[in-house]
C-alpha cells in the first residue's frame, strides 16, 4: 500500500505524523516540535519526517491548515441552517483542543513574522466562507461578507474563551445567544 494513500486501516503515515505535531505543539509548545520528536510520537524515523515535509515550517504549516480544516468540518460552521450553525463547535473545542492550541499559537507565531501570515489570511477567508454560506443558506443578506467576518470573529473569540474557562455549558449558552442574535436578520421567504 501507498504511504500517503489512507485504507480501512486507518490515518496515512503524512497523517500520523502532522497529528504528532499537533498533540506535541498542544503539550509543550512549537518550539518542541522537531523532526526527532515527531518521529518519536509518530513511531516513525526522523529521516522519515524530513523526506515527507522537508522543513520544519513546512510541517507546522501543514499542520496548521490540517487543524483548521478539521476544525471548520467537525464544528459545523457550513450547513443548511442558522439552527445547526456551530452545533459542534463545542464538542469539537472540547474533544480537540489540541488543534486549537496550534491554531492560536501558529497565528502567533505568523503575526510576529516567524511562520506564513498569507497562510493564515487563507485559512481564516476559509473559516468566514463557510459561515458565509451558512448565512446564504439561511437567507441572511451579507453582500459584502462583513457579517460573515463578524460571526467568524465571534466563533473564533469563543474557542478562545473556552480554552480559558473549560465550560462547555457557558461556551453553548453563548453560542445561542449569536445564534438568537442573527434570527432577525433572516429573509422572510418570498
């Protein structure tokens, strides 16, 4: 089999390894994820590592948009109705917080100049898209895409606040209430 093909069995060995990068970003920071100690977490050689990203930035950018893109799947920020906006958003945060680690200390480290702040710009268009559609698909008029940016913002302050209070039920309390928020705004079918 193919190592970068996925089977039954499980994740690719690209797979296996840009998780080992997030859990150990999670757990001690960027700065610890080498390519010996992604092998380590990986069960794979370091020379391994080094063939499938070549650089170390490489790897954490991959993992990055890896993260991001679970993240946007598994929450539900893309769906049929304003009711399911989000709808996992907290058992994603809560079961994966490793991933928003990365998220925030990635767009940290871009920020400062140390990893690809176009990466970033991309990934979060990415995020405000999916809400974008969300909205469309809620009938909620966002011409310009500014409101989309706004719900984003606020989805992206509220992982941040979970990360920091751990309380799921204040994080699904908040969530309804942006939810509540938008209702109005919703175009009466015509």
């Amino acid at each position: 089999m193919n190592e970068a093909t996925p089977d039954a069995a499980g994740p690719t060995t690209r797979e296996r390894l840009l998780q080992a990068a997030i859990d150990i970003a999670a757990r001690q920071g960027q700065g610890a994820v080498t390519y010996r100690a992604v092998a380590a977490e990986a069960g794979v050689t370091h020379g391994l590592v080094r063939f499938y990203f070549g650089t170390r930035q490489a790897m954490l950018s991959e993992a990055f948009e890896m993260a991001a893109r679970k993240d946007a799947r598994e929450a539900g920020l893309l769906t049929e109705s304003l009711d399911d906006l989000g709808a996992d958003l907290v058992r994603t945060i809560t079961e994966h917080g490793e991933r928003q680690i990365l998220q925030y200390e990635y767009l940290l480290s871009a920020v400062r100049g140390t990893a690809s702040l176009e990466h970033v710009v991309a990934l979060y268009d990415f995020y405000a898209d999916q809400v974008g559609q969300t909205l469309r698909n809620a009938r909620i008029d966002d011409p310009d895409g500014s409101l989309a940016a706004l719900v984003f913002a606020a989805l992206d302050g509220l992982v941040l606040q979970h990360a920091v209070y751990g309380d799921p039920e204040r994080t699904e309390r908040t969530l309804a209430r942006l939810r509540d928020i938008l209702r109005p705004l919703v175009a009466d079918p015509e």
